[in-house]
C-alpha cells in the first residue's frame, strides 16, 4: 500500500501515523539487492586512492591494534583469529589485522562482493599498497614487512566467508580480534537492526579481543555505481551507546569528520570506534 494513502493512518493518532508511515518508508536489509553490489564501481570511488579520512582511521585503528598486543602479549600466543564482518570490497580493515592473525576470515553476504575478494586473496592490487604504508610506520607492520610480503601473508591468512552478518549469532565468542566498517548502518534504515548488527558483532568475539568499527555519521543512504542502498542514520551518541553493553571498560569513539570533503552526498562525516570485547554473553 502507499504509505502516503488514507487507509495506512486513517483513525490513527498524529503519533502512531507517523510511526506507520516511517515503516512503511524502511527498507531492511534482506530486502537490498546486495548480490547486485557494484564492487568495481565502489572500490574506484573510495580506494583507488588513499584519502585523508580514511588515513586518520588507519592511524587510529594501527595505534589501538599495535597498544593493546604490547600490552598483553600473550594474547599475540597463537592460534589468533581475526575476522573482518561485511569486508565489502575494502582491504584494510583486515591489512590493520595482518601482522596478529593466524587466520583472518573476510564475512561478507554479497555475491558480488565475494567474488571481488577471491580475486584480491592471491595477489591484491598495487593501490591497497598505499594504506599498507600508513600501517607500516608501527613496528608490527614494519617487521611483517621485513619478515615477508604482506601480500603473501594474505594470501595465506586471508578466509573468504560467505553469510548474513545476523547468522553470526551462531558463532558466539569464536574470534580473537575483529573489525567492522562502514556495515551496521550501512545496510539498513532501521535503527533496530543497526543495534542487533553491532551487537552480532561484538558477541562474535572472545572475551577480551580488541576491536575497530568505523561508521559513517548521519547517513541519509548511498548510491554504488547505479543502485541505492540503505543506511541509518546515526550519532557518535547512539554508536557508544549501542557497542557499551558489550565493552570492557570505556570505548574510544573519535569522529573524523570529513577532512578533503565530502566523499559523497548525504553524510555527516565518519566516526571510529576503538575498545575491548567483555565478557557479557
């Protein structure tokens, strides 16, 4: 039915009509045409070239990283297992995870996404090499390089997965560290599925695993080569708020803003979120 019809309000309070009408207007995740996901178009649009905001995530998510397993070493004891939630066709979330992980599994529900990263698993492409470079100015990341090429690494780290990042409900507690950008509000306009999304996340992890997720900040939706796709908006405020019950201690949520500009229309900027999984079940 047309939400802007009578019969959808109709005997309604001004309240409870809108209510009507805002969910009438969502679109959930299982209904976005994610399998028709122009990758190609994505990556020449957001990393063909290293940008300044994405720089500042890098540094932040190296630093988090590289502080916390000098802190505790033992965690560095094997067998790590990283895992990167809705990888899309974007690299360095899982490159920030290299020089730790045993394994690194790339979670991502896209068909066409997927095939984009089984391409880039034998030999990634020369422009991910930019943002290894801002990664490599930490030892871990320079001694990875040293040691070997970061690209065989990921050859053999590297674990392409397909699945819904819900389904991760199944897999309470199984990864040692984890990342997830720019996925809970970004595949949705419903603000109950970005908090079950960063709550999946989060309970995907062991007690005490660090953890990065990046998000972008009032997001109004995106569109990828031809195609719309969903987003939620949200604050700083909202994204502390929903990854708390599942944090030991404080998160460190840092807006990056939009340093060079806007990458797109419809944004507020971007936001970091950096911290450790506690042990709430």
């Amino acid at each position: 039915m047309d939400p802007r019809s009578p019969g959808i309000t109709d005997g309604k309070s001004p309240e409870a009509a809108r209510e009507v009408r805002q969910e009438a207007a969502q679109e959930l995740n299982a209904e976005a045409s994610w399998d028709l996901f122009d990758s190609a178009a994505y990556v020449d649009h957001n990393y063909r070239f290293l940008r300044s905001d994405d720089a500042q995530i890098l540094h932040l998510v190296r630093d988090h990283f590289s502080d916390f397993f000098r802190s505790f070493p033992e965690k560095a004891d094997g067998p790590v297992l990283g895992i990167d939630v809705g990888a899309g066709a974007n690299l360095y979330p899982a490159l920030a995870m290299l020089p730790w992980c045993d394994s690194i599994t790339l979670f991502e529900r896209s068909a066409a996404n997927i095939a984009y990263l089984e391409g880039q698993r034998p030999h990634y492409d020369t422009h991910w090499d930019e943002f290894w470079d801002v990664l490599r100015e930490r030892d871990a990341y320079r001694d990875l390089s040293e040691r070997d090429d970061p690209r065989v690494v990921f050859r053999k780290t590297a674990e392409v997965a397909q699945g819904d990042l819900f389904s991760l409900d199944g897999f309470r507690g199984r990864w040692s560290m984890g990342t997830m950008f720019f996925v809970a509000e970004s595949m949705s306009t419903s603000h109950e599925e970005f908090e079950t999304g960063v709550e999946r996340f989060l309970r995907a992890l062991a007690p005490g695993a660090p953890f990065a997720a990046a998000f972008m900040e009032g997001s109004q939706g995106y569109k990828v080569g031809e195609r719309f796709f969903p987003a939620c908006s949200v604050t700083g405020t909202e994204i502390g708020a929903a990854l708390a019950p599942y944090a030991e201690g404080d998160v460190t949520v840092t807006p990056i803003g939009m340093p060079g500009g806007a990458l797109r229309p419809g944004y507020e900027g971007m936001i970091v979120a950096c911290g450790r999984r506690n042990s709430v079940q």
